[in-house]
C-alpha cells in the first residue's frame, strides 16, 4: 500500500491525499481547492490522472477539502464519492457558490490580462461541473462501515470542525494482515457552541493529522459573548460606525449569529441593523437547521426555549445582490456579516474596500486565515492592502477574535490523539499546516510519545 499527498503538504489548503492498495486501486482523501495568492497554477494540475481515481472519501464540506470535486469529475473521475449527510448538503450549495464565484473573479482577472496581452486563464469547472459530481454522491452516517472494495473498510467519525465533518478510519487486509490508517480531516474544538465535540477513534498504525495551529494556542475563552458585545459596543455605539466581520459561511457565521441571537434575547444587543451578506450563508444557515441531529445538547435546549437559535429582530439575511450593494450607501451603524472567513472571495471583500479608509468602522477577524490571504494582510494591521488591484489606507480600527476557531489548537490536538497508544502508531503524517507549524507541532507530538513523524512535502509518496 502507498500513499501519496497532492495538497495540504506543507500548506494549509488543497486537501488531496492518494492511497494506492495492494490491488492498485486508488483511493483519494479530499480533493480541496488551493487558495490564496499564486495558487491558481495549483488548481489546474491535480499530479495524477483523473480518470485513474476509483474512489473518492470526503471529511467534510469545505471548500480547501472539496473545491476541486467538479474539476476531478470534468477531467474524467466516474468513481464513488462518500460523505456524511450533512457533508452532502452543504456540497450541494458550497460548490456551487465557488463555481459561480470563479466564473466571476475570472471574467475580471482575463479582462485584464487581456489589456495587458496576456494569455486568459482556463474556467477549473462550470455549475454543470457541479451537478454531475454530486449525482455521484454517497452518503454515510458516522460509525457505519462501509467497504471501499473487498479488504477495505471505511468508518466516519466526528471531528466536531463543522456540520457533518468526520474523521476517516480506513482498515485493509493485505497479504493475511490488516493495517489501519487514520485521516482527522480538520479537528474541531472541544465545547463548541454548536457542534459536538471531537470524538476517539480506534487505534490506527498510520495517522494523518492536520497541524493548522500546531505553534499556537487559543486564546482563553473568558466570556466570548461579552468580548463581541464590547466590539458590538464600541464600533456600533460609540464610535457610530459598521462592524464588518468576514467569515466562513458555514458554522463560523452561525455561531457569530448564535451569539448575536443570545445577546438579544438577554436585551444586551444595541437596537441596530445584523445583515448576514451571503447567499451561501443563508443556505448554509438553512442547511444548518435541517442537520440538528449534529447539534450539542446546549443548543438544542436553547433552540427548544428560543424556538430558533439564528433569527432574531433586526437580523436580516441578504441574498439579493442590489441589497447587497445598498449597504455600501447606508449609512446608520450596523453589523455585517459575510463570506468568506479568510476575505478572499465573495462580498465581503466588496464591503472590506468600502469601509476600510474610515476610522469609525472595524474589520473582526474571527478565523484562520492563510498567510497569502487578504484576512492574513490585514491582521497583521497595515497601512495599506490591495484589493481587486487598488491600494487602500487601513484606518479602520482591526480586531482579532480567536475563539471563534473552528481549529483545534496543538493542546487540543494533542488531547484528541490520546485517544491513542503512542507507541503502536508507525507513522503519523502532519498535513494542513505551514512548516513552521508542522516543525513546532512534531516536537510536541515527540514528547507525547508518538515517533517517526514524518511531514510530507507536494507530490511526495510512502510505501505502508
């Protein structure tokens, strides 16, 4: 059995990780989208055939762990794809979004090189793309197994990242012997506000496991509520200004809303205007409702009391891309919340170039973002940044709120794999993480016990 990692490697983004069994059939873990600056080059090259891929296993719906689906399925791939329920249903709006969403950062990136002279860039997929990769899907429910092919079994268990993620416990009889390979997909924090925790997993001889905080820990969670509030507070009410808060449409808004929501209800919201600015937000909010089987039991009781845990006065979801735009021209101070999480795409970035320049409004960083990202540019709070090719003068106040990570920080990481014997487990792969992360992340895992860390580079193969 071989394994071969294609994104991901020594990254954050373009989740692709390639087994090989012993049969030579070729299973692919995720097929994430690179994103970021200078990652287009990336997208269009997957470094193996499509059309060789027999099956496809998905830990969750994001967009960096299935952004490519539609291209792999338009280069050729016919086989299975698996996913949990909730997985399913958020592809279903979130690939869509991001074929629409390239079409249209495209046709303004080959407008330009067109004036300048420059070849034009391909379209990776079309919305048709889409609709056929998602007749392929598969949907599983966590600890069912299923069998990939004969001698090779499958199970999900849930990472608590966001709705339907899972890890994926594979298990192959090769050669009158059975070995175990674990996939954490994006491990989510304990005590979400939401979502269940991250839950064990059976002893595995392989781990590939992500390291996207693997240097860092979170922040202390004193009362996350009362750290918005005052954001809420000083931009909204003192300072009369809005408050612009990218993030990821799905789970991140949501729990921004859920707060929000609980903040009304406690009459602690200043009375002004909460626009969620994203047709896949909306979506993704009503994909969210119809998933509650996913929900922690905190929530649910507060959904059973509240009756809804993202509707409340004065919140209001914008599809309809006019309202959209007419928030450029309002003028009274008010939250908005859009996608996406890192501002690399979407309307937030339209929102971003408008109210950046003016000191009475803020920009609330509530994610990870990668470092070639405009959310990365903007934490580390310059004079300036670039968007859709015009400078900007950063007056806008920036603030950083880490307790809204969907990531697991490496103290929690480290947590979750006690789940595990150290010392059975062969190989643990990092992935999902810059190098720095990675480095300070296997050091951390030595003094846990685990041994031959290995951290793979783009394109770079093991024999198990």
């Amino acid at each position: 059995m071989k394994i071969q990692f294609y994104g991901a490697a020594q990254r954050v983004t373009g989740s692709k990780h390639l087994i090989t069994t012993e049969k030579g059939t070729k299973i692919l873990l995720d097929c994430g989208l690179f994103q970021g600056i200078n990652t287009s080059d990336l997208n269009l090259q997957f470094g193996f055939d499509p059309k060789e891929i027999d099956i496809l296993v998905l830990s969750h719906a994001h967009i960096d762990h299935t952004g490519l689906v539609p291209r792999l399925v338009k280069k050729g791939f016919k086989g299975d794809i698996y996913s949990t329920h909730a997985t399913k249903d958020l592809c279903d709006i979130m690939l869509y979004d991001s074929a629409y969403i390239q079409e249209k950062d495209l046709e303004r990136v080959n407008e330009r090189r067109k004036k300048r002279g420059e070849p034009l860039l391909e379209l990776l997929y079309s919305e048709e793309d889409v609709k056929t990769a998602l007749t392929l899907f598969k949907t599983i429910d966590y600890h069912t197994p299923f069998y990939l092919e004969e001698g090779v079994k499958a199970e999900y268990y849930d990472s608590g990242h966001i709705l339907g993620s899972a890890g994926i416990y594979l298990t192959f009889e090769e050669q009158n012997a059975t070995k175990t390979l674990f996939f954490t997909g994006d491990v989510g924090r304990p005590n979400d506000k939401i979502l269940r925790s991250p839950e064990a997993f059976p002893q595995a001889d392989y781990i590939i496991c992500e390291s996207t905080y693997g240097d860092r820990l979170h922040e202390p969670e004193i009362d996350m509520k009362a750290h918005l509030l005052k954001i809420v507070h000083d931009t909204c009410v003192v300072r009369r200004g809005k408050l612009i808060i990218p993030a990821f449409a799905v789970d991140r808004t949501q729990e921004l809303v859920y707060a929000l929501d609980q903040l009304e209800s406690e009459g602690r919201l200043p009375k002004i205007e909460v626009y969620v600015d994203s047709p896949l937000s909306v979506k993704a909010t009503m994909a969210m409702k119809q998933n509650e089987d996913c929900f922690n039991p905190e929530i649910l009781a507060y959904i059973k009391h509240d009756g809804d845990a993202f509707a409340f006065d004065n919140l209001h979801y914008i599809s309809d891309v006019n309202q959209s735009k007419a928030l450029n021209t309002y003028k009274e101070p008010c939250i908005i919340i859009s996608a996406s999480g890192m501002a690399e795409a979407g309307r937030v970035k339209h929102h971003i170039a408008n109210n950046v320049e003016n000191p009475h409004n803020t920009i609330l960083l509530v994610g990870y973002c990668s470092p070639e990202s405009l959310g990365a540019a903007l934490k580390a709070q310059p004079k300036h940044v670039k968007i859709f090719g015009e400078v900007h003068r950063v007056n806008a106040r920036i603030e950083i709120m880490d307790s809204f990570s969907a990531h697991a920080d490496y103290s929690e990481l480290i947590t979750y794999l006690k789940c595990q014997e150290a010392s059975k487990v062969k190989t643990l792969f990092l992935v999902h993480g810059e190098i720095s992360s990675q480095l300070a992340f296997k050091n951390r895992l030595s003094l846990a016990g685990f041994n031959n860390i290995l951290i793979p580079a783009q394109g770079e193969g093991f024999d198990l």
